[in-house]
C-alpha cells in the first residue's frame, strides 16, 4: 500500500515537473491568441526606455516577456530574448520585459536595476509590481512569451523554457510580413 502510494506522489511530482517546464498548457485561460493586446497597465517603473503603450507600438512587431530576475526560468530564456533583441531590433522587433515580482524583494527598483545591469538587458522592462499588466494578459507563468503582430494581435505565445526555434521562426514571419512604415 505505501509503494502505491508513494509511486503515485512520484508520478505527480513528476508531472506537475513537465507542466511547469515545457510551458504544456494550463487549465485556465491566458490572453486569447488573435485577441488584440491589452495596454501596459500599473506600471510603477519604466526602466531602459520612456514609458511605452500598446498603441504607439501599432505598426511594430513586439514580443512581450513576462519573466523576474531570480527565477531560473526566466534567467534560462533571458539569452533567447536577448539574442532575438539584438538580431532583430534593426528590422522593427521591440522586445519588452515585464518584470512581475514572485517575491517581495523583487519589487524593490534598486534591485531590478541592478539585475538588468547584471544580466545586460537593454531592451525596455517595464516594472509590474501590482500585478496590473500581468492580470491583463491573463498570465499565470514565469516566464510568458506574448509576441503580438503590427495590428497589435496576440498571434503567439509560450509559457515556460523551449521552444526557442518555434519562437524566432514566428518572430520572422511576423517580421517578413510587416507593413512598411509611412513616413511622419
């Protein structure tokens, strides 16, 4: 009786594992794929950039990444972010962290500037300590990748580590489709 049991705790560890790190889906729902992106909201802090809106970037490619500094998830994409940033930014990419706090000393504006400083990220983070932007989004997971098209559409997403193929061949796609701006 105890083996029976203790295998079945084992199988559900081992499950709730595999969930949580392939970013398999959850049982609620997040932001709905094609609907259109909810505005940055709550934001205490803009970090690396003015403050920015989901509606000056119409007409841009953004990847919006739900992640925080001390959560191993998250510091495992961060070079995938990093890396479409830089290879993509000249060709209308905008890549936007949201720093959402899992513990009450990430919410501290010190300690995110010094990550971000640490971690070289120089794409724009926008600090969501109340949770605002994150409930927009319906999102449940560190980290959260939500790339949205020029239309401002949620047209992909992906929760958790992997993926990182998938992810930059939608990112290119986008990218290759994008409306040429018009001049100001």
């Amino acid at each position: 009786m105890r083996t029976t049991f203790r295998a079945a705790l084992a199988a559900l560890a081992i499950g709730a594992v595999y969930f949580v790190g392939t970013g398999a889906p959850a049982f609620s729902q997040t932001a709905a794929t094609g609907a259109a992106a909810p505005e940055f909201t709550g934001i205490n802090q803009w970090l690396n950039s003015p403050p920015l809106s989901m509606k000056d970037l119409r007409g841009k490619v953004v990847l919006v990444d739900f992640w925080t500094y001390s959560c191993i998830n998250c510091l495992n994409t961060l070079p995938h972010v990093k890396q479409w940033y830089d290879k993509y930014k000249d060709q209308g990419l905008v890549v936007v962290g949201v720093h959402t706090p899992e513990y009450a000393f990430e919410k501290s504006t010190t300690n995110v500037q010094e990550a971000l400083k640490r971690l070289d990220v120089r794409y724009p983070v926008a600090q969501d300590n109340s949770y605002a932007t994150w409930s927009a989004f319906h999102n449940q997971f560190w980290p959260a990748l939500y790339l949205i098209d020029a239309d401002g559409r949620i047209v992909y997403q992906h929760f958790g580590e992997g993926r990182y193929a998938e992810t930059e061949a939608a990112i290119q796609k986008l990218l290759a489709n994008q409306k040429p701006q018009k001049p100001a």
